[in-house]
C-alpha cells in the first residue's frame, strides 16, 4: 500500500527540492531520504488561521464567567509550578514520565492579559483538527450537534477548541494534574459542553461510551500504549456507526510492516517512559482495519529533522464488526 507523504517539508535542503526535477536515471542515484519528499501542507491555510481566532477569541480573560482576571491568571501560574507524583499514585516516579510528574503547559495560548505555553509559536490544535478538514475533509468546521470523544486530552487544546466549533465533548486524559486545569478553566469560561474524566483509554469499555460518538479524536496517543491493538478497539467500540476515527500519532520511518519498541530505555532526549511502540505508517493503516474501521485513509508528515515521522489517518466506523480474537488481551472486549 503506498500512503500519501509529504514533499518538499519546510526542512527540505534545496538540492532535495531541485531532486525531483531531475531526470529518473538521476534521481534513482539519489539517497532514500529524497525519493520521500512531497510539496508542504499549507500549515497557515484560512481554515488554520479561523479555528486559531477562534480559540484565541473564545478563550480570552474578557470571556471569564464568574471568576476574577488576577484570580485567573494566579490560578493559571499555580498549575504552572505544580510538581506532584502522590496525586497522580504512582509508587516510583523514577521510573513516570516527567510530564506526568511535573505540570508542561504544551501549547501557546494568549488569555489576553498573558500568555502561556513554550513560546515556539506551536498551536498544534488548529494545525491538527485544520489538516482534518481541509486535507481530509473529515469534520467540518461547524460541529454544531455533534458529540466527539478526545482520547488523552492532555491539557485540552482540541477539546476546548472542538468545543468552540459547537461539538459535545467528553475529554479523557490520565494524568490528574492536566484534568484539574482544563476543569478549571471549563469552569473560569462557563463552558457547558465540555466534559473531562480522569481516566485511561483502557477504561472507555462501560456501557456509557459504546456507539456513542459521531467522531472519535485519536491524536498523540497510540505510541504511549502497551497495549495498541486493545487501544485501537476500543476506540472503533466508541464511535457510532457511520462515525469517524481522526488518528495522528508518531510513526517509524519504514515502508514496512513491522513496528519500534522504545520502552523505559529508548535514549531520545527527555522522553524516558513516555513511549512503548512506534508502528510503521502501514502497520497502522493494517492496525486500524483489523479491529473493524473501513475506508482507512493515511497520510504521512515526513520530519527530516527527528528520528521519526507522524501519521494522521482517517476511517469510518460502517458497522459493528467482530475481529480477531486470538491472543487478545482482553478476550471479552466487545
């Protein structure tokens, strides 16, 4: 299966980008690398540039419910310096992740009165649900009656944002300190459709989350499971039929079939016991079909500059549908 990948990224070196002008014999000389590169996604379309007006909008200190500017922003900084591994139960947080133990505002936002976040410019939400849109045209921009599930919210970018769209949303993430702050600031905007729970993935196997969902949002989260194919089903059990599956996750960089442990030991720089398995672009598009999702269609986002690429995928969810059973971890998940 070939899946469609990015050319000319921003990264790309001039001579990769005056590669594909060369003639086929030439260009068959030329390193791997090259042979991957496809023309840059419009990172600032107008579909970008509307869904980030509208988070910078919505979520502004003028728009406070109930709760003082000063307040607000002392409330924001306290979270900022929370450091705490008792609250989230660990028993050797040696051994967690650091973001789980140390608060990591991820995203930049400006409230109005301040801003937060790493200050690299990164609004990975309206990048993230914007490509949906307008590569995919999966979602539109109005969600207006629409329930979605956003799996491992994290500090809830997508989820405020989908909710600025019109959607219903329940957001889980497992990390409590990140719950308590997206509760917060739910509450500090008086924001009736946003649901949080603090829970896993692994959890969504009551009643309450089968065939629920018009559109399950599956971004960041697929190589931070032990278990991938679990994880995967129970996503496919949440949406209704007809419902769809917008995945992203990282992704070695391989054309076959065949997936990267990383594990408590993987040495990239400040990701110890973040990551468990890195599946190929085509081990995920295999992955997503084996547990029932149809009309799978990937896209890869070549990152020359890190060790790997990532992967956004969309699928319909037509039926509900049996899988293979053999050696499932969980025999009696739906």
């Amino acid at each position: 299966m070939q899946i469609p990948t990015e050319r000319f990224p921003p990264q790309a070196s001039l001579p990769a980008r005056l590669a594909t002008f060369l003639p086929k014999s030439v260009r068959s000389l030329i390193p791997e690398q090259v042979k991957h590169q496809i023309a840059p996604r419009p990172v600032r379309s107008p579909t970008y540039q509307y869904l980030l007006n509208l988070m910078l909008t919505t979520y502004n200190v003028k728009n406070l419910v109930g709760v003082d500017r000063a307040d607000f922003k002392a409330a924001i900084e306290a979270f900022l310096t929370l450091e705490d591994a008792s609250m989230e139960g660990y028993q050797d947080p040696d051994l967690q992740r650091e973001k789980s133990i140390r608060f990591y505002w991820p995203y930049d936002h400006d409230f109005g009165d301040f801003k937060v976040g790493p200050g690299t410019g990164r609004y990975r939400h309206a990048d993230l649900l914007s490509t949906f849109i307008d590569r995919f045209g999966a979602i539109p921009r109005d969600l207006t009656g629409k329930k979605v599930l956003d799996i491992g919210c994290y500090l809830g970018g997508a989820s405020l944002l989908l909710a600025a769209m019109g959607a219903q949303v329940v957001a889980i993430e497992e990390v409590k300190k990140y719950v308590d702050c997206l509760s917060y600031i739910r509450d500090s905007f008086g924001l009736e459709s946003l649901q949080i729970r603090n829970l896993s993935l692994y959890d969504l196997t009551a009643d309450e989350f089968q065939d629920e969902f018009d559109v399950v949002l599956f971004a960041g989260v697929l190589y931070h499971l032990s278990d991938p194919v679990l994880g995967m089903r129970i996503t496919f059990d949440a949406v209704k039929p007809g419902g769809t599956c917008l995945l992203e996750t990282g992704a070695m960089r391989s054309q076959e079939r065949i997936c990267e442990y990383a594990g408590k030991n993987e040495r990239t720089k400040g990701t110890k016991g973040a990551n468990w398995f890195f599946p190929s672009p085509l081990v995920v598009t295999e992955m997503m079909d084996e547990v029932g999702y149809r009309d799978v269609r990937p896209f890869v986002q070549y990152l020359p500059h890190r060790p790997r690429d990532r992967v956004l995928a969309v699928a319909t969810k037509t039926e509900q549908v049996d899988m293979l059973r053999a050696g499932l971890s969980v025999p009696t998940i739906r």
